[in-house]
C-alpha cells in the first residue's frame, strides 16, 4: 500500500510559529493581503539544531487568486499582469488615470501636475504643445497668439535731465548721441559710452619740492597740468651767528647755554634753569636743615620724618642706627622705635636664645636642631648621649611609680629595624585584618619555615616550602559539632565534598548514552534511568500506532504504521500534524 505525506496544515489564517528545515506547512483560512491565509510556508535556514531560521511564503491559493484573468487586462483587487506586447489596456494611479495615450485626473476639477525633482526640466523633446488657453496668472504658460497680441503697440517713455519722448517698440529707434568729451557705440545689442581723451599727459604732479598745477574748464575737464618748485632751506638767526636748515634733510635743534637746559617734547621745546643756578651751600625748610651731607632738625628734641606717598617705601642703600650694641638682633619696640636686647643675639654664625621663650605659631628650622639630648635633623630624631636610650612617654606629667597611661599615636606606616621587638603588655590588639609574616621573602624557599610558634608548649604552625605545605606538629581538635559542620573543603562540607567527588568521579562515568544517572544532593540519593529515543539519542521508544496516540482504531483516528510479527516497521502515513 502507498504511503500517504501530510504536511503540516491549519483552517486559521496565520504562519505557523516555527518550522523545522525544509518543513512545508498550509493555512487554509480565507486569504487576504495582511494576513496569512491560504497560503504555503516553507521552512529556510537551519540554526544548527534542524530548525528553520525563518518561516517564509512560497505560494497558495491567496497568490494564485491574483493572476487568474487574461495578460494585459486591469482587474480589480488582482495583480497586473502585462500581454505579449509588454502593455496593460489601462493604468489608474490614485487620482490619474493613463489609457492609451490620454493622462486624466478622475477627482473633480483634479489638477494634473508635471513637478520634475530639484533642477530637473519638463522637455517635450521638441514637440509642440497645443490647445493651450490663454494666461490669467503671472506664471502662466503663454501662446505665440498672446505674445503677439501684448506687443502691438508697446510704447514706453523716455525721461532726460531735459525733455521726454515716446518709444513705439514696433517702428521707432534709440539713438545714443554723444556730446563734448563724450563718444558712443552700438554693438552687439550693447552700448558703450566713452570719454575722449582731454590730451592731457597722465601721470603723478606734485613732490617735496613741487606743487601741482591744474587747469579746469567749465565743464570741469582738465585743460593743463604742470608744477611750480618751492623753496626747501630756512634762515635761521641768533644774538650772534646766523644759520641755515634744509626742510627735507636737517633738523632744527634747541641748544641750552651755561644753567639752561632744553627738552624736546611733541611739539614742544622746554627750557628750564639747572638747579644749582643759585650755587647754595645749605639749605632749611621750615625745622629741617640740610648742610652739607647732614639733615637735622631745628626744634627741640624734634623728629625727623620720611613719609613716601602711598605704597611707596623708603629706600636706604646703607642704613647704620649709632645706638644699637653689636651682635644684638634688632626689634621693634612698643612704641615702633627700633631697639635691641641682650638676650637675643646673633654673631653671624649662632642665633642665641638666652632667657625663656614663648612661641607662639609654626617654628621653622632649616638643618640641625638640638633640644637637650634630642636631635632633629632632616627626617631623623636621634640622642646625643651615650646612654643610646629615647624614650616617647605620653603618661602625664607626675604619673604614679610603675604605672604607665596615656597613648602613643604613629599615623601612617611603622617600621622597625633592628635585632629584636620586645612587647611587653597584658593584650596586644590589632585592628588589621591580615597579618603578612616573612614579608621580605623572594620565593617560597625563603620563606620556608615561617608560622606561629608558642613558647612553653612547643607547638608550631610552621610553613614547608618543599611541600608548600602548612605543617602542625600537634593534632587539631573540632569541638564545633559533628563533622559535616566543623571542617569545611573550599566553602564545602568536608562530608558533602567527599560525596560530590564519589559521584563526579565514579558514578558518572558510567553515565551513558541511553541511560541517566541522577543525584539528589539534599536527599543524597542516586537515582538510574533510561532514557528515551531520539534522533540523536539511542533509548527506548514506546509506540502508540495513531496519529493521535490512541492504542486502538476508533473514530477519527488514522494508523501511522504496522509492525509485523519480526518487528518490521511499515510506515502507513507520515502526518506533519496541525498548527
């Protein structure tokens, strides 16, 4: 018996969701342009596993619908099939209709337009367009018949500076006439108006020593140019002596005699008197005397003030105060009198301190700094006696006897060098949440060694570089309950990691194909199966017969295929099913 194929099909009007490669499927639902009916799908592409990427339309009765009229004929809601003459007997683009060689609007009073894209041309190719009416607007297209008409007896007028006249375009001339200086020519639809030469030679008139010399008629043309020279030397006098300057080349100097002085300014000369004109020896303004190289004060027991205008200062290339002790460091009184103290003094090598001070604000010392037997120098503090002992107490002054308090704050990282760090406190507490032991170490052999070691006890938590290996030379004890919650393998309950590695490891690899091998990790059970049959798998398969899983005939139902007494499997339909 043949065997019957049934592609997948559906009575709705939609594609099928998904479709394996090359699968075919129907909608047999009523077509129409926006949906999917009547119509055949196919199954393109694969995405690796067998299914289609794409569900695509390959035909139908929707498609076949649109071509069943005779070539070259409009049919409505059809598709436009051309005759053997490539033609089609009428074509209607919204509201333009073209049948044979007539274009017509179908709206009421529909515009036809002719709209070419940016600088395009609408070219008749030299034909001619006809049965044009006459224009009404100013961009209206014209015929010969109007232009005529518009230039039959086309006058316009012609206004000089004096007298007018009218212009018949169809029978009258311009005529350009020239007159004195002036010369006109017509050429080529242009005129040229020019001016005559006036026989005057062009070129530049005038200079330093020259000046122009012009000629002009009535009408303002020029007759004649020529020059006239000028003189270029000034005459000068004295009280004695006489002089001349030559305007283009030599300058006139203002020259002082004995106590004048002159200055040239812009346009302006000044003379003034020197100011020992009077030869004085001494002079006094007021109660301030000046003789010689000394200024004193005339009053009694007067001041002698120096007031510079604004920011102004005064400046003192050598300044000596003959009250002043020598070596003294000199400060300003209470009063801003300039005086010295013999507890502060500086040789020029050693800056003395010798009473008590008060400081107040920032000290700075550049170089060496001694306080008793503590140095300061750069970025070391260090003792200068021989007891080689410093001592940082933050215990407040009159601390009782072998009492320690107060706390001792280092900000930023501590390092100590030396032999040996003795701490010797009740507890020590640290606030860091790493403690890094042989930090200096290159490798692990240098390291080999390292750990916790406690004295009394000799037990050891030591590091074994040739093992990279922590070693206890004790035994651990886990006082935190039953095993699987006192030791823990990377996160893991040692017991739970013992289990995950016997089922990893052994159990399944025996996992294989046609059969599972399940485990319940909270239940901690292992669980075999076997698995079903697939095209990629080998398990086992059941068999219901029918092609919708019934076991016997019965109403409606449709055998897939036989099997004989030998397990021969004989294949009755292959049904793609529905969708």
């Amino acid at each position: 018996m043949a065997a019957t194929i049934r592609i997948k099909r559906s009575t709705g009007a939609s594609a099928p969701g998904s479709l394996k490669t090359g699968e075919l499927a129907y909608s047999a639902g009523t077509g129409l342009y926006n949906n999917g009916g009547d119509r055949l799908f196919f199954g393109k592409g694969d995405d690796g596993s067998g299914n289609a990427t794409s569900v695509v339309a390959v035909g139908g009765e929707y498609f076949a619908t649109l071509a069943d009229h005779a070539p070259g004929t409009l049919t409505s809601s059809s598709a436009i099939i051309t005759d053997a003459s490539n033609k089609i007997d009428v074509l209607n683009v919204d509201n333009i209709t073209i049948n044979a060689n007539t274009i017509s609007s179908t709206n009421t009073n529909g515009n036809i337009v002719l709209d070419p894209n940016g600088s395009g041309t609408v070219d008749v190719n030299t034909s001619k367009i006809v049965n044009v009416s006459n224009p009404t607007g100013a961009q209206d297209a014209a015929t010969k018949a109007y232009v005529d008409a518009q230039n039959d007896n086309q006058l316009f007028t012609v206004n000089g500076d004096t007298g007018t006249d009218t212009i018949d375009l169809n029978d009258s001339d311009i005529t350009f006439t020239g007159d004195s200086y002036l010369t006109t020519a017509v050429t080529n639809n242009t005129v040229t108006i020019t001016h005559d030469t006036s026989g005057v030679t062009a070129g530049t008139y005038g200079s330093q020593t020259q000046i122009p010399i012009f000629v002009i008629d009535d009408r303002g043309h020029i007759d004649s140019a020529t020059t006239i020279s000028v003189a270029t030397t000034l005459s000068t006098a004295g009280d004695a002596g006489t002089g001349t300057v030559d305007l283009l080349t030599q300058t006139i100097s203002a020259v002082g005699g004995t106590n004048i002085n002159t200055i040239a300014s812009g346009q302006s000369v000044i003379v003034h008197m020197d100011s020992d004109v009077l030869g004085l020896s001494s002079l006094t303004v007021d109660q301030l005397s000046l003789n010689g190289r000394d200024i004193t004060s005339t009053d009694t027991n007067g001041n002698i003030n120096i007031t510079p205008n604004g920011s102004g200062e005064v400046v003192a290339s050598t300044l000596a105060v003959s009250d002043l002790t020598n070596n003294r460091v000199v400060i300003a009184g209470a009063s801003g009198a300039l005086e010295d103290n013999t507890n502060f003094t500086f040789d020029g090598t050693t800056l003395a301190l010798t009473a008590n001070q008060n400081i107040t604000g920032t000290l700075g010392v550049t170089g060496q700094a001694n306080f008793d037997n503590i140095r300061i120098d750069g970025n070391t503090i260090s003792t200068t006696d021989v007891s080689n002992v410093m001592i940082l107490d933050p215990s407040p002054v009159g601390d009782s006897a072998g009492g320690y308090a107060g706390d001792l704050v280092i900000r930023g990282n501590l390092q100590v060098q030396g032999t040996t760090t003795t701490i010797n406190s009740t507890t020590v507490s640290m606030n860091d949440l790493n403690l890094v032991l042989a930090d200096s170490a290159a490798n692990a052999a240098a390291a080999d060694g390292a750990g916790i070691t406690i004295g009394g006890a000799g037990a050891t938590i030591l590091y074994d570089a040739g093992t990279d290996r922590w070693d206890l030379n004790k035994p651990l004890e886990f006082t935190g309950g039953a095993l699987a919650t006192s030791v823990f393998f990377n996160g893991t309950s040692i017991t739970e990691a013992l289990e995950d590695h016997l089922v990893a490891n052994t159990l399944r690899g025996h996992d294989a194909t046609g059969q599972d091998i399940t485990y319940d990790d909270g239940a901690n059970t292992i669980t075999f199966s076997n698995e079903y049959a697939t095209v990629t798998n080998v398990g086992v398969a059941s068999f219901g017969g029918y092609a919708d899983g019934d076991s016997a005939d019965a109403a409606g139902t449709t055998r897939q295929f036989d099997i004989n007494a030998t397990g021969n499997v004989f294949i009755r339909e292959l049904d793609g099913g529905t969708y």
